[in-house]
C-alpha cells in the first residue's frame, strides 16, 4: 500500500472499533471494548470528535452521526449532579471519571476528574462546531453542548495556588494534587480561561507554566519533556500549535508543535539506543505511552530483575518495560510523518493479525515477554505478550490525529470556537491562526 493508503486503512479501522465500543442507546462510549467496562467520559470526548470525522469521510451518514451524538449529549446532561456517593453523574458541572454505560451515573467510586471533564468538553464543543445545520437535532446538540460548558463550576477546583486539582470525590475531598507543568491538562486550563463568563484568572496560565522547568531538557534537541506521547497528543488533537506561542516558547523561539515533534524524535532516538535491551527496540519500533501491560510481577532478564506492570504511563527516560502501544505512534502522525509512517508499517509487516485486525490496532504489545498472567492479554509466537482490549482513550486519538494531518478538519473547526480562541488568548498566546496565519 501507499502510505496514504497505509494510514487511511488504520483510521478507517480504527474507527470502526471505536464506534463497536459505543452503546447505541446511551451513546456512551465503553473505557475498554470488548472486555465489558464502565464508560470512560474522556472516551466519550474522543467518539464525539472521531464522528465528525466518520461524517467527513463517508462512514457514518450526518443524521446517524448527529444521532449518537445526541444520545450521549442527552445522556450526560439527563443524568442527576450532586454531592451524593451514587446514582448521579457528577457535581457542579464536573463528571465522574467512569459512568455506567446505560444510565450515565457513577461507576464504583472513581474519582470526579478535572482532566477527564474538559477531554469531555472538548468533543462536546467539536460536535457543536460540526453539526452546523438547522436539522432540529443538530439545533439540540448546540443547546446541550452551550448548557453543558456553562455548567462548569471551575472555581470549584481551583485551588489557592491558582491551579487544578486532579480531581474530588464525596468520600475523600479535593485529591491534593495539582495539575502543574508540561503534561496532557494544557486543553484544561485553556477551556476554563475561554469559558464565557469564567472566574479563573489569566494568572492560571503562568501558575501552571511554573512547572515548565522541570520539565526541559536539552537533549536529544531542547524541548518541554514529558515521557508518554499522550501528553503531546491530548491538547493538541483539539488545536493547532503551530505558530502560536506563550511567553515561555516565545522566549526559547519553539511552539508547542515543534516541541511535540522533538518529542516523537527522542522517543526514536530512545528505542535507538535502548537502554533497556529490549526486544525489537530500533527507528521503526517505538512507542511509548499510557497503555495496558503484561501484568504487575517481576521477571528475571538476562542478568537483572525486570518490573513489568499492568495498566501504566511508560514513556522515554521514565518507566519502560518493553511495552509499545501504537497510539503512541499513529496519534504523532501530524508531528513528525516521517517516523510514524515507517514505524506503522513495520508493526504490522513483523506482526499483522497478532496486533492488527479489523477495528485497529490492540492496545499494546510487548516483544520481550513471552511468559505472563492470562489477565491482561495473551502471549502469542514471535509477538510476544499483546493486550486483550482496545482502549477508547487510545483509539480515539488515533483517529482524530490521522485526520488533522490529513485534512486538519478537528484543528479548523476549533479555530472557530470562540471559547478556544479566548482561552488562548488570555493565556497570552499569539501567532499562526490567532494572527490570521494559516
């Protein structure tokens, strides 16, 4: 195949497997398809932004794509908010990290999540951007998507500091943890400056950049460092980076696209090397993320002792045990195509149905395990240990990724958000589309 083919075919597939996650009904989108799990509001996000994209290309006709998006708006919004332990989806405008798939309440005692809401609140804003037309459904899902953002109580979680905590829950309080630094909550702090009305101040911004600079680093080229590529990829699925900067990439002459491309770099250069030796490490077998893993457990490796885990953030110069997930991969794509593209075709060239089918790609996979507990995954000949399940906050920005190097349709429809346009702006970004570039 060409690579344009190539990337298409995972995309098409890709989506095909997260539209099999969602329930028809509630429109909720499952946190782990097939095994049955609790709905993941971040998933939710992603499947509301991966329709617009279905729409685009043929796969899914507007009115059923309007539909899905429907339900879940009416789903969410239906649910109670309140400060109970059950039976309600939230409190003050923020959700539950995980939702029961059928009636939009919280599952178990996960926490309320800062992080998870605004990844919500972004797909929500997309479809309200993408279902334009005058279709009364269409109409319906601009009301719930505007009641939904207004909904948002964010001094709630805004802690003296002038930062997010991570999250609340009625049993526990406010989690004492703050969103500080380079990491996946820049789209957080930008939707809570640009909301209509909002009470956090533009300090927000520079509180959150004071944690920048622990995170530099000068090799293999300067960039903001944050080991998982899902940090590069979150925020930026939803804007475009290029030629926008704040004071501090405008003092050091980078943006935050660059930065990410300098990151999917040193994730190569990493495997390169590969200080771990780990199977199959090389320029075109990389990818290092959040993902599902081979299990909690030790393992002996050569001369040393291995920790393997299960569900875990893996990432360049931060914990590593051998485990490559191809989101970490195709959701670079718009960064740095000529690493991603090789790296995809390589996956599927040494291990094809083992890690790649007809909704996508598995979760992850790891080449050096050939022995593990059955509870995570499987071992199979010359792959070595792949993962169960596909996992909604994977597969979603795989596709939304794909399509912003392909036709940049997610970037240009926030470009037109006028609440991304002022959280920018009062986080003291200028350039590219904000100065009319591009």
């Amino acid at each position: 195949m060409t690579d344009d083919d190539l990337i298409g075919q995972i995309q098409a597939r890709t989506f095909a497997g997260l539209a099999a996650a969602t329930d028809p009904v509630s429109g909720l989108t499952a946190d782990r398809w097939p095994t049955p799990s609790a709905c993941s509001i971040a998933a939710v996000g992603f499947a509301l932004t991966a329709w617009t994209v279905g729409v685009s290309r043929g796969w899914m006709t507007r009115d059923g794509a309007a539909g899905l998006t429907l339900r879940a708006l009416r789903t969410l919004t239906g649910a109670p908010q309140g400060d109970q332990t059950s039976g309600v989806s939230g409190t003050r405008g923020w959700f539950y990290h995980f939702l029961n798939m059928d009636t939009g309440h919280r599952a178990g005692t996960c926490e309320l999540s800062t992080i998870d809401t605004a990844l919500l609140l972004a797909g929500a804003l997309t479809a309200a951007r993408a279902f334009d037309g005058e279709a009364e459904a269409e109409a319906e899902i601009r009301r719930l998507v505007k009641g939904m953002v207004a909904a948002v109580d964010w001094a709630f979680m805004l802690r003296p500091s002038g930062r997010f905590a991570l999250g609340w829950s009625p049993e526990a309080g406010t989690i004492p943890y703050e969103w500080r630094g380079y990491n996946e909550a820049m789209i957080l702090y930008i939707l809570a400056l640009g909301a209509e009305g909002s009470p956090v101040p533009a300090g927000a911004w520079q509180a959150w950049c004071e944690g920048y600079g622990q995170s530099w680093r000068e090799t293999p080229a300067p960039h903001l460092a944050f080991g998982p590529m899902f940090g590069h990829q979150y925020s930026q699925l939803w804007i475009d980076f290029r030629g926008l900067r704040d004071p501090f990439m405008a003092e050091r002459g980078l943006d935050y696209f660059e930065n990410s491309r300098r990151a999917v770099l040193a994730q190569q250069a990493y495997a390169r090397s590969n200080p771990g030796r780990w199977n199959g490490y090389n320029d075109q077998l990389w990818g290092l993320t959040a993902c599902d893993g081979p299990g909690e457990f030790l393992q002996l490796r050569g001369l040393s002792i291995k920790r393997f885990r299960a569900y875990s953030a893996r990432g360049a110069f931060d914990f590593d045990d051998g485990t490559l997930a191809p989101t970490a991969v195709a959701a670079s794509l718009p960064f740095a195509p000529e690493a991603v593209i090789p790296t995809l075709r390589r996956m599927i060239e040494d291990h094809g149905a083992a890690i790649y089918g007809p909704h996508g790609f598995q979760d992850a996979f790891n080449p050096s395990v050939t022995r593990a507990p059955e509870t995570h995954g499987e071992v199979r000949p010359l792959t070595g240990w792949v993962g169960r399940d596909m996992l909604g906050i994977d597969q979603g920005p795989i596709v939304a990724m794909i399509e912003n190097h392909r036709s940049d349709l997610v970037w240009r429809l926030m470009r037109d958000e006028p609440v991304i346009r002022r959280g920018l702006e009062r986080a003291g970004f200028t350039g590219g589309w904000l100065g009319g570039e591009g």
